[in-house]
C-alpha cells in the first residue's frame, strides 16, 4: 500500500497513495440565504455556513491552539453526484437525503490585516484531513507551517474531502485486514504467496463493495473538486485561492479545468501527472523511491556517524528484510516484525530527509531484536494507532483511487511487471506491481477525472522537488505542460513536497499567493 502523501499529517507525521494510484454537465451551487449583517469576513452574515468555535481540534492533535489563532468549523453539503444534481431553488442542509456533508474548519490570525480571502488547502493523500492540516499550518513559520504573512492576509480552511474522516468517512477495511496487508511480503514470489494477497485484495473490494454498491464511484476525484467550488462559495470568496500537496495537485489541476475563471491563485506542490496511465504512474513511484533510497544510501557513507548502517545501507535493509521473511522478530507486545512492516518503515522514512537517520537505527536496532523504530516509522506511514486501531485513510484512499482509475491490468499483467521491476527497481519495484492488484480487484463503476488545459485561467504555480519519492520530479513539468498555464517551480532537495522548507522556495510561492506575482518559469532553488 502506496500513498503520495503530503508533509502535513496525524500528529505532525507524514500523510497519505497505494500502489493502487497513483467533463459532466455543469450543476449549481447549493443556495445559502442572504442577511445584511458582517461575520468580519468580508461578507454578509448568513450568506454562508454556520460557523462555531473548534479550538478543541487543535488541542486534540497538537495539545494546544497556535498563539494568537482562533479556530471556527463549519459543515456545508454538497450533492452526491454532481453530475444528477438540481440544486436550484434549494437550501442544501448537512444530513439531506442524497448529500455528502464535507467538514470544513477555519484558522484565523487574530493580528489579521489586509485580508485577501481564504488561502484553502489539501494534503493530498487522497485520504488526509484538510483539517488537521489547516491546524499544522496555523502554528506557522517558527514551527514549520506557514509563514507569518500568509496567515495575516488569509484564513487558512481546510476541509475533508467526501468520504475522509469526518465528511461523510468511509469505511469498509477491518484493522484485521489492513494489519494483514501491511504486513505482507512485499514481494510474494512464489504463486502461492501471490495468490494469498490476491484473496486479501478481493476480501477487501467485496467488503467495500457490499457495503457501498453503486455508490463508490461518487468518491472520484472529479466529484471532489466540484465540492471545491461549493467551498470557495461557502466562504465567500469570489475566486480561489488554494495550497495543494501531492495528490492535493491532481485535485487542484482538476478544478482548474472545471471551473478556470474561478481561480486566483493555485500551488501545485508535490506535482502528479493526471496523464499517466495506471502501470506508468506505479512504476514512477518504483523509480522515485530507488532513487530516494540511493540518496539516503549516499548519505549514511558520507556521515557514518549518524547512520549506524554504514557503509552499505542498501545490504542492510535488504538483509533485515530478507530475515524477517524467515524469522521476523517478536516486539514485547507480541507483534511481529514481518517483512512488509520492515519495508514500510523503508517507505515511511522516505518521505522527509529528516527521518533517514530514524531509519538507520531502526534496522540497526532491528539486527539487535528490538523492532521499536521499526514499528514507530510504519505506524507512522499506515496511521496505525498503539492499540492496533487504523483512521479510515486508506478505505479512502482505495475508494478515490480506484474510482478514478478507467484501465486495470490483469492478473498476468500484474504477476509480469513483477517479475520485470524486480530487477529495474529491485526494493521498490515489486510492491508497486502488486500494489496495483487493489484497484484490480476492487468493484464499481470508474470516473475518471479530466486531462486537459485549463483554458481561461490565471497562470498556476507548479512545484516540484528532485528528490521526491512519492512524485517523482519527472511529473511536474507534465502537469505544468498539462495546464497550459502552469509555472514550474523546482526545489534541489530531498524529500515530499517543498513548501515552505526554504526561503528561496518560500519568497516565491509567497510573492505568487499575496500579490500574485509570478516567479520566472523554470526558476530552481537550491537545497539549502
């Protein structure tokens, strides 16, 4: 299980695709009434949602609110299926038959001048809260969120997408299930082995399938950005203004297309190509996460005492894995370190350059018989809580993917690009193909979203970082070339996503949200 994730994540760890991932008819907006009075936001009182003090959201992820922020949620509902809507005439009521209810949350500085608008923003995933994210991001720059100006010209919303934690969640995937899955070989060679995942893999669509029937093809990505625009109205902003990481990106261009003269100002960042096809978005990732390895290969030679691996890094962690194929170690709770919970520590530590030398020890201590950091790193990666218990991310994750995705290999397809990645992409290369039996075996009909220019709109910032893993590099420029209007960005570091890790980076996407100055198309910052 793949996710391209976002930087912003459950308590301040990394968030959200599987391996799985990588035009309707226009509709109306639901109608809110109208009032005279000011809510301080710009607009009129009653024009919008309902909003009311959250700080407890904060508390609950972060143990306290960011100073001088105040937090306000709202819930707004959107149709089902925007493609049969008729909303005209109709106030949209959170719990009406026929609707989602999409949970939105505002952060607003209390030192706020000059106000824009609302800055909305997504972590990608697909799967993430938007809300915990928004919260991350409230505690700006000192703790790594947004920079000071950012958040004194704009309310930071964010929202979860339909189908993620607290808007309308899915959910059809035991933890008995999701323990089974991330803890699968993550290279069954032998048919049998294959065959066992297979099983699990249809257990899984069956559930969900029984459970959702024709509804799960209204998770789609394109139903989503549609939501977007009921948001944008919700606040009250007349174009959007909007920060997306990772899948986040897809779910912006995609916007962008549908509704191009309602955009202001969009960051891609964390870049993924909606033209690539199922196969080639999977082995993007295959080779992204082998060249992320050899950096960090790279890295534990050059400063060995940091990386208690060192030299041969790669030896190492294919060792750990190759053993616990075999005789996989017993952690003091009685779980054990199998093969796949060593390799998604692997993947987790991938995702930021700050986690390699977690990743060191971990296997060092691994080789010594405590799986601990093993197991931290994983947990981490799965949103796997002490008590064995899983968010609904990846029921999510595989609902929105799946929806998406028109074109499926097969299973001889499948057992192939095995077979041939194993020796491309020899860590990473299997687990991506067998990663793509989820959407192979999931049920339902498909939607997939649109792959065109997005004619009519203002140019759009584009970001990309060179040593991304989850979206490999190679993806921002098709997404920019996509768009039409796209400007690429590049950051020359290491990691998921780059904004705001430095101040290169940082100055440009800031200039470009607040006065919509646009950097030099191609400009690249270094990686420090």
């Amino acid at each position: 299980m793949f996710r391209s994730t976002s930087r912003y994540g459950s308590r301040f760890a990394l968030a959200g695709i599987l391996a799985a991932t990588l035009v309707v008819s226009g509709c109306t907006l639901p109608k809110f009434g109208r009032s005279d009075r000011n809510d301080g936001t710009g607009q009129p009182a009653g024009s919008g949602p309902t909003w009311r003090p959250c700080p407890e959201i904060a508390k609950e992820l972060t143990g306290r609110t960011a100073p001088g922020m105040t937090y306000e949620c709202a819930t707004i509902a959107v149709p089902r299926d925007w493609s049969t809507a008729n909303t005209a005439g109709a106030t949209a009521s959170p719990g009406a038959p026929d609707t989602f209810d999409i949970a939105l949350l505002r952060a607003r500085s209390n030192g706020q001048r000059d106000r824009i608008g609302s800055l909305v923003v997504n972590p990608g995933g697909p799967g993430s809260s938007g809300i915990d994210t928004a919260v991350y991001l409230s505690f700006g720059e000192a703790f790594g969120g947004l920079p000071d100006e950012v958040t004194r010209r704009f309310d930071i919303v964010g929202f979860d997408p339909r189908g993620v934690d607290r808007s309308s969640p899915i959910k059809c995937i035991s933890d008995a299930d999701l323990d089974a899955s991330f803890g699968s070989d993550p290279d069954p060679e032998s048919q049998a082995a294959f065959d066992e995942l297979v099983a699990l893999n249809k257990r899984i669509g069956t559930g969900c399938g029984d459970k959702y029937g024709d509804q799960l093809r209204l998770y789609s990505t394109e139903q989503a950005a549609r939501d977007m625009d009921a948001i944008r109205t919700a606040v009250g902003d007349e174009k959007l203004t909007y920060l997306g990481y990772s899948y986040g990106t897809l779910l912006g261009a995609t916007y962008a297309q549908l509704f191009p003269r309602n955009v202001r100002a969009l960051v891609l960042d964390g870049a993924v190509d909606p033209q690539q096809d199922f196969v080639s978005g999977s082995e993007g990732q295959a080779r992204g996460f082998e060249r992320a390895f050899d950096n960090f290969d790279t890295w534990c030679g050059q400063t060995p005492d940091r990386c208690p691996i060192a030299p041969g890094a790669r030896a190492a962690v294919t060792t750990a894995i190759d053993k616990a194929r075999v005789s996989p170690v017993r952690g003091s709770d009685g779980r054990e370190a199998t093969s796949g919970w060593v390799f998604y520590s692997v993947i987790s530590s991938l995702y930021n350059e700050a986690n390699w030398p977690r990743l060191a020890k971990a296997i060092d201590d691994l080789a010594g018989g405590d799986p601990k950091g093993v197991f931290n790193l994983a947990d981490q990666y799965a949103d796997r809580d002490p008590d064995g218990h899983y968010s609904n991310m990846f029921d999510a994750n595989l609902a929105v993917n799946c929806a998406d995705e028109d074109a499926k290999p097969n299973l001889k397809q499948i057992r192939d690009l095995q077979d041939r990645w194993r020796t491309k992409y020899p860590l990473f290369g299997p687990s991506l193909a067998v990663g793509l039996l989820s959407c192979a075996e999931w049920p339902g009909q498909r939607d997939p979203y649109p792959t065109g220019p997005a004619t009519g709109s203002p140019p759009i910032l584009v970001v990309g970082t060179t040593g991304d893993p989850a979206t490999p590099y190679e993806q921002t420029p098709k997404l920019a070339n996509m768009l039409d209007v796209g400007v690429v960005l590049t950051w020359e570091g290491e990691g998921h996503t780059a904004y705001p890790q430095t101040r290169c980076i940082t100055e440009a996407v800031d200039a470009y949200l607040i006065d919509l100055t646009v950097p030099r198309d191609g400009l690249r910052c270094p990686a420090r």
